[in-house]
C-alpha cells in the first residue's frame, strides 16, 4: 500500500534556494503571552465563583433533603479545589514566563 504522505513529503521541499525553510516561528512577546493567560484565568475564576453561588442556591433550596444537601456541598468543594488550582496555576505560569 502507498502511503501519500511519505510521497508527499519527499517530493516537496523544506527550504527554498533562498535557504529559508518555511517552517513556522513565534513572534509573540511575554507581555502577549501574560495578556492570554490572565484572560484565561481569569474566565476560569469566574466560572469558578459562578459554580460556587449556583451550588450555595442549591444549597439554600435543598429543603433539608439530605442528598441535595450533600451535593450541593460537594459542588463548593470542587468548586474551590478548582479555584485554588486555577490560582496555583496562574502564579506558576506567572513566574515562569517573566523569567524567561
């Protein structure tokens, strides 16, 4: 069986006479990187705040139902695990990327 990848990749090609390849760089700085990274931390942290008031209205709404109870309890608890995380996470990329 032929494979047309292989075909491909040995008919086309990496550089040009030039003697640039054509191959892909980054020109993005660390104030873009920290830009996209706060963005996205930042929607992590709403949503996580968001889980956390939908859970505390479950809560409230239970009605002294003991299983509703309960999961409306764990879904604070997970809910701020994942904040904490998000946190954690975002001062880790933080260092990171300012000391590259």
């Amino acid at each position: 069986m032929v494979d047309i990848v292989h075909i491909l990749a040995s008919t086309t090609p990496l550089c040009g006479n030039s003697g640039s390849c054509g191959l892909p760089t980054a020109h993005a700085n660390h104030d873009a990187i920290q830009n996209v990274l706060t963005i996205v931390f930042g929607l992590v942290g709403a949503l996580s705040l968001l889980m956390i008031t939908i859970s505390g209205l479950r809560y409230i709404t239970s009605a002294g139902n003991p299983e509703q109870a309960s999961k409306a309890k764990d879904g604070v608890v997970y809910a701020l695990v994942g904040l904490a995380i998000a946190l954690t996470a975002e001062a880790i990329v933080t260092f990171v990327v300012k000391n590259l």
